[in-house]
C-alpha cells in the first residue's frame, strides 16, 4: 500500500472541485478549488480564520461541505466521517495531539486499529510495523514508552506513524511545528521529505512563511473563505506570499527607531530555582532591563524561559525552591509569599506564553477577560459588588483600539481566532501602561496582520520609556524585536548580544550551549 | 457562534429529558401491572392540585434549593460537593444547639441566630474537606462521601448519648421551645384571611430559600468574589496566573456551599420537626445534586429543578398511598429522572444541536 507503482495512477491525491461551507451567516468557505499532485508537499498558508482548518475538517469528515465535489485519486467520494476518511487513505496529525497520555506508544498506534478482540496479534503486528517505519522514515519512538513521559516532537511522530500505521497515502499536518524546538521541526522537514520521496503526498497547514519555502513544493493562499492563490514554492518569495494572505502590504522587518535605554527597571542578580521535582532550572540569572529597551530571551524552549516568567510573573510553581534577588525600580522585590496580584500593583504587566490555558478564561466574556487579573482594581469596584458597566465600557475601548475581530465584548473568548485572543491579552496589558511588561511568545500561533501590530505595540511601549522583557522561540521575533539579546541555555545566560552585530549562526551556537572561548560563562559550573 | 438558542439550551433539553424520563417509567410501571396514567393522576392530583399537595410540595422543594445551591456554588469553584448531606445534618446540629441551649422569646430573634448556627456547623462540616483538597490535593468527591458517614456517626453518637432527653426511647433531642417555632405558610394565609395548606410543613424558610437563590445570584455573577470563583474552576492555571489563590477560593467556596446546604435545617429541623432526629435530611443532600445539574447551574434553573424534585418527593408519597404501586418504585422514578436530566443530559442536547443547525442551514440559504 505504500508505494503504489506510479504510473498505474496519476490522478492527483486530491482534487476539490467548488468546495463551499457555511456556519449560519459565516461563509467559512466560498467555492475553493484545490489540486494536490500525488508526491509532493502541499502548503495551504493563511491567516487564522481564512478557513484552512475548515477545509481540511471537511477533507478528514468532520464537516461535510454545503457544495461541491471531493475526489480522492480521481474517484469522487463522499467523505462521511473520518472513518471514510481514513479508508480513502487520509490521516491527520493534528495541532493539539490526540493520543491517550498514560497508554504506550504501542498502544495508542493501534487504538482504533485493533485485528481482533485479544490485543496481543495486533501489538506483535504493529511492533513489527513501527520497526519498519522507524528505519524507513527516521521516526524512531520506543514503542513502549508511555505517552506522557515523550517529548512533544516525539508525541507528534507517534501521530505520523499512527496515521501511517492505517496507512495513509495522504498526511494532513495541522500547524505541526508549533509546538516544536528548532531542531525537532528540521528533524520533522526530514520525515516529511523520507514521506514524499516514498510517493505519499503531504498537505501543510501553517502560517509561517519559512516553513513554505523551506519545505513545500507548492503552495495555495487562502484568505476569508477563498483560495486566492495557488502556485509552485519556487516561484514565489514570503513577501508576495504575506501580501497574498493578509491582502495587502505587509512590514515583515519590525520599524522602530533605535532605543533609548534609561535608568534600569528590573534587575535580577544570581536568580536560582530548584523545581518541586529537585531539578535545578535557573542556575543563577543575572539580567538587567533598563527603561526604554526591549530585551529578547533566545533559546529552545525547556531551558528556563517559563520559569523565569513565572517567577518575575509572581506565580513560581508551586514547592519550588528560590534564591537571589530581584528588584524592579530600585525596590526589591519578595521572592516568596509573593503573588501575581502584588506583581501587577507593583508595575508588572505580564502577556504569558499560553494565553489559552493562562492569559484568558476561555469561557469568560471577551470584556470579563479584558479585566482578568486587574478585576480588583478600584474603578472595577462598585461598593460590594464589581462595577460590569464600567468594566464592560472599558472592554469596548481596548477591543476598539487593538482591532480585535469580531468587535464584540459578550463573544466567548474561545470563539475568538488565536490572533484576537492574543491582542485581547495584550490590550489588556499593555494599556495597564506598565514599568515592565513580560511578554512570552507573543506571537505564537497569531497570524500575520496581528503579528505586525503586536509587534507595534510592543515597540510603543519601549518609547514609552518601559522595559520590555521577550521571551521568544521564534529566532526572527528576537532578532527584529529586541534591543539587547540574552541567550539562555540550560537555566543560565550563555551570553548577551547586540541584534545587530550578531547572527543567526552566532546565537544559534549560544542556544545549543556552546560558549564561544572567550566566555566564561562555563566558569561556576 | 452558539450551535442552538439559549431558550432550546435552558427549557427544551431538561423538557425533553424529563419526557423521556417519565416515559421510561411509565414502562416500568406497566410492566408491574398498573396504570402509568393512573399513576400521573395520582402524583399531578396529591402534589399539585389542592393546597395541601403544594404545601407540602413547597416544603421538600426548600429543601432542595438550599443543597441545590450548594452543589451549584461549590460546581461553579470546579468542585463537586457530594457532602450536602452531612453538611445539612451537622447544620441541624447547629440549629438544634442554638435553639435548646440559648432562651429565645420570639421566633424572629430566634431565626436568624438559628440560622447563623445552621450555616456556621454546614460551613465547618465543609472547611476539613476543602482544606484538605486545597492544601494536600485530597479528592474532595472522596473526603466529602467519607464526611457523609462520620456525620451521620457522629449525630447518631450525639442523639443517643447527649441529645437525648431523659427517659425517652428515641434517638433524637428534645422538643424546641414553642416560642422557636416558625410560621407555617397556612398560619401566614390565615393571618391574610384565607385557608391554605392546612397542616402541611411548608414555612416561612420558603422565602428565606428564594432569597438566597437571589444572593447566590449576586454572589456568582456581580461580585468580586463570584468572578474569581468562576475563573478558579474554569482553569486553575489562569487563576494563578491572575494573581487568584487557588487555596484561599476552594476554602471560601466550601465555606459558602457548605453553609447553604446547612441552611437546609431551618426548613426541616426548625420548620418541621422542631426537634432534631436521626436521618432528618433524608437524602436531599443528594437530590440537591441532581438539582443544580437540572438546574444548569444557575439560581433560577436550581429553583425549578427543586419545585419538580418536590413534585416528585410529595407525588411519589402519594402513590405510595393511594395506590398498589411499591414506594421503591417511587425511587426509580426519581433516579430515572436525575439520570436523564443529569447523567444523560448530552443524549438529548446533541441531536437537538444539530436539528438546529441543520434548521439554521436551511433558513441562511
């Protein structure tokens, strides 16, 4: 099944032919024509909500489409549910995995899949398979590993193989690599390619221009419901391919004059931290952010990043164990019995690196969480009871002023695009005009048009005369955004640099722990 | 976009639901050879159609309001309170302590101390478990069911052995001064000039029930309080995050679910007994849960669920009377109910979400 002899069938993998669907007065999609040849890599870019993960939910049986044809191979079929999906020879990896944490790998490979009612045939089957597929494809996983003790690149390949394993001639990756460190995503690329080279055909759903002209071989544009454009990666550059997606000009380079540093904001000196677990994640910090500068923290994520959030954050996790000193503004700050409500009285805003699970209440109101964490601050407060109308007005202006789409207060959050959802949280914020404002992956899963005005506000808060503290894994956020660079690595500082007397080379070597000789950052360990 | 109106999400699911469920018994009831017609007569006629039938009516569905509420309280905080049972029966330990043990000289003094006891030993009876879930991760579902069980041992200790008057054969304390006694509903209806619900136990806790109803309202939804109530129980990281302590709201949410469900007493320990006895909360600990998830939650929703749930308590008595029909199977009836309401509330909601975009669809193009 897996490498059809070519010639036999050279229909394309799939062709949609008018493809249209609507969720009440939503057009979600309008009449999209899409035709992926058999081998090769197919990008479909475009904002959040342009429709992408509409269309490939009618593809995979989630939806079935108002109009229009589906043909796999070149049979029209009607794609039902994701039974028939899976039948036509379709697999999907999602963006959140959908695997049992506490089964093994082997386990969940089969789940769904099983030969019989006595598992064992299947799992001597499927051990055997996995083998198989991990010489071919470099996706090794130990097969009896527990879900939950892999790493999120290796929790993503027992998806491939899952898909692989009722296999799949046609692989649908939602968004794969955000989630995933620079050098899972390239290992990632590889599999990719070993899966095309093999014959099967490989469509990618992201917003992130590189990824397309790294690995796609063609690449179709959607925009609000419609496929704009469809053409081969090479071409085409990411300039034409953003003005495309977000239908007009767009600043890929963060415009911001150079900074004028003040006096320092935040300083951190020997920050140490052993987690509840006794692994020791910062091994002594020290960092100074001034007022008027945007510091970048570069390094994969799992280095010491989020702890170090947390922790100027005011919410630490819980039994962990502290040491050094923080002050902001000259004033030191409490390292325990401290919380995320003095935090914020004290002049720190904080964006957090998953606005889904930590900045909103995903249930709540768009106008409750523009309030969320500042819902104690007098002009809220309306004797005993909290001031709705005054929150709610002040919602409506922050919604109005960072553009937040569909202008509506009393919209559940989680009905927001994850763009809309970030420049709720960065409203919020950033108009709370803090002295420092921690910000971690800003624009993580946002789209092109909200990157740009995040990015902008960001930089309005710098000359503003506030320090700005970024957290990032996306290398060209830190390179564009950042005054100063800080490189972490295994919870120290491997080095500071200037963006623009740096490389990406350079830093690179940094995030991989790789001291340049003449640092002796080496020295205390 | 919501994927059916509100009205079909808060009346037409539970409606549907509860058809079902009465359908279902109905089966039941014809294959042991009665009449489910019969039987709907018997309940709609004892429980609803004359004043005694809704006195006592009233009276079960205060029950239920105050555990309802409860659960409701403690759900919003993403805790589920199984102990409204022994929060109920150690906050009629409360009343009765405040009532046998202070003289009053007048039920409206006498009220609201009695209330202070009842709500202070339910919140008590809650602190140990809330405590230990949000201090040493303890499943509260587990500490709650356990705390069920000691209260129990502990009042039937209490009754047999302290409470217990002199010479008496029954384990429960003595009478409350007649001065403590609370105004019946018909006492109320003859002072206005009108007969009603002749000696049925339903009282002036009636009212106190939809006043809380009303403050739990306020409390969820316009206080401070309320709002990182809500937050807590939607996502615990983002409390955290928002500078909210878990500890400090799974504490004070305990408290208040707990002093609601032990509020209960004033209904049927000061209300209607006027004594405290052994199993006096008869199980509206739990029935309470059944409420809040029929009632969705919401003060409104807990105050119909309880006025149906009272229906079936004072319907299913009846049946037990008038007709051949087994009073276990009055329990059936009940359980089928909760199960179709609460457990099986998704059996029903999903085909009527997408009856409603289908009929969404063909009205859009």
């Amino acid at each position: 099944m897996t490498a059809r002899s070519g010639a036999e069938n050279m229909a394309p993998a799939i062709e949609l032919r008018g493809i249209s669907k609507a969720f009440g007065p939503v057009q979600a999609n309008k009449g999209i024509d899409l035709l992926v040849p058999r081998g090769t890599i197919h990008g479909i870019i475009g904002e959040n909500g342009a429709g992408k993960s509409t269309l490939m939910s009618i593809l995979y049986g989630f939806y079935r489409p108002d109009s229009g044809e589906i043909l796999i191979g070149g049979k029209p079929i009607a794609i039902t549910d994701s039974l028939t999906a899976i039948r036509a020879g379709i697999g999907m990896v999602f963006q959140h995995f959908k695997l049992v944490q506490n089964f093994t790998v082997l386990e969940n490979i089969i789940l769904g899949a099983e030969d019989g009612p006595m598992l064992r045939t299947s799992l001597g089957r499927a051990r055997a398979e996995l083998k198989r597929l991990a010489e071919e494809y470099e996706l090794q996983v130990d097969p009896d590993a527990l879900i939950e003790e892999l790493s999120v690149g290796h929790q993503q390949r027992v998806e491939i193989l899952k898909a692989l394993y009722r296999q799949a001639d046609i692989l649908i990756l939602d968004e794969p690599t955000g989630v995933l460190t620079p050098a899972e995503a390239d290992h990632l690329f590889r599999i990719l390619r070993g899966l095309r080279d093999e014959g099967k055909t490989i469509i990618l759903i992201t917003h992130k221009l590189r990824e397309i002209m790294e690995i796609t071989d063609n690449v179709s544009v959607m925009r609000r419901g419609e496929m704009v454009a469809s053409v081969k990666t090479a071409e085409t550059n990411p300039t034409a391919l953003a003005e495309l997606m977000v239908g007009r000009k767009v600043l890929l380079r963060v415009d911001k004059a150079p900074a004028r540093p003040g006096a320092p904001v935040l300083e951190v000196r020997d920050l140490r931290m052993v987690d509840a677990d006794g692994v020791e994640r910062l091994r002594g910090i020290d960092l100074s952010i001034r007022a008027g500068e945007i510091v970048g923290i570069a390094g994969v994520a799992g280095n010491g990043q989020t702890q170090l959030l947390e922790i100027l954050g005011g919410y630490p996790e819980p039994g962990a164990k502290l040491a050094g000193e923080i002050t902001l503004k000259g004033q030191p700050l409490a390292l325990k019995g401290s919380d995320a409500r003095a935090r914020r009285r004290a002049g720190i805003g904080h964006v957090p690196e998953d606005r889904q699970v930590e900045g909103l209440i995903m249930d709540f109101t768009a106008w409750e969480n523009v309030a969320f964490g500042y819902h104690d601050a007098p002009e809220f407060q309306n004797g005993l009871m909290m001031d709705n109308a005054a929150i709610r007005a002040d919602a409506v202006g922050k919604i109005e002023r960072f553009d937040v789409r569909p202008p509506n207060p009393d919209l559940a959050s989680k009905n927001f695009s994850g763009g809309n959802q970030q420049k709720i949280v960065v409203a919020r914020e950033v108009e709370r005009n803090p002295d420092l404002l921690l910000i971690g992956q800003p624009t993580r899963g946002v789209d092109i048009g909200a990157i740009e005005f995040i990015h902008k506000r960001i930089v309005a808060l710098r000359d503003a005369g506030k320090a700005v503290l970024l957290v990032s894994v996306e290398l060209d956020e830190i390179m564009s955004l950042s005054d100063r660079i800080a490189v972490m690595f295994d919870g120290r500082i491997m080095g500071e640099r200037l963006p623009e007397q740096t490389t990406a080379g350079d830093l690179g070597c940094l995030m991989a722990g790789v001291a340049p000789s003449d640092q002796d950052a080496e020295a205390g360990a | 976009m919501e994927r059916m109106p509100k009205w079909a999400d808060v009346i037409l699911t539970p409606l549907i639901s509860l058809v079902l469920a009465f359908a279902i018994s109905a089966l039941v009831i014809l294959a042991i050879g009665e009449s489910p017609v019969e039987a709907l007569k018997v309940m709609v006629e004892g429980a609803l159609l004359s004043s005694y039938g809704w006195g006592y009516t009233l009276y079960y569905a205060t029950n239920f309001v105050f555990t309802g509420l409860a659960v409701m309280v403690a759900y919003h905080a993403g805790l589920f309170n199984i102990g409204g049972e022994g929060q109920a029966a150690i906050g009629g330990l409360g009343v009765t302590l405040v009532l046998l043990y202070l003289p009053w000289p007048h039920w409206a003094l006498a009220l609201p101390a009695a209330m202070v006891g009842a709500a202070l030993f339910g919140a008590l009876w809650a602190l140990i478990p809330a405590w230990l879930q949000a201090r040493r991760g303890s499943h509260i579902v587990i500490t709650t069911i356990m705390f069920n069980f000691i209260a129990a041992a502990l009042l039937n200790y209490l009754l047999v052995n302290v409470l217990r008057p002199q010479g008496s054969m029954d384990p429960a304390s003595a009478s409350f001064p007649p001065a403590t006694h609370l105004p019946k509903l018909s006492d109320m209806a003859l002072g206005l000039g009108f007969e009603w619900g002749k000696n049925t136990p339903a009282n002036i806790t009636f009212f106190i029930a939809i006043g809380a109803c009303l403050l739990v309202w306020l409390l969820i939804w316009r206080t401070r309080l309320g709002y990182e109530i809500r937050a807590l129980g939607k996502s615990e990281p983002a409390a955290v995050y928002a500078g909210i302590s878990p500890t400090r709201i799974i504490v004070i949410a305990m408290l208040i679910s707990g002093a609601l469900a032990g509020l209960m007493a004033i209904n049927n320990v000061m209300g209607e007994a006027e004594r405290l006895i052994f199993n006096a909360v008869e199980g509206a600990g739990f029935i309470g849960i059944a409420v809040a998830l029929m009632g969705r939650n919401h003060p409104f929703g807990v105050f119909l669920a309880a006025l149906l749930f009272g229906f079936l308590y004072q319907g299913g008595g009846e049946l037990a009377l008038w007709t051949t029909i087994p009073r276990e199977l009055i329990i059936v009836i009940q359980a089928l109910v909760i199960l179709f309401t609460g457990a099986l509330d998704n059996m029903v909601r999903m085909p009527l979400e997408r009856f409603f975009m289908a009929m969404r669809k063909r009205g859009g193009a």
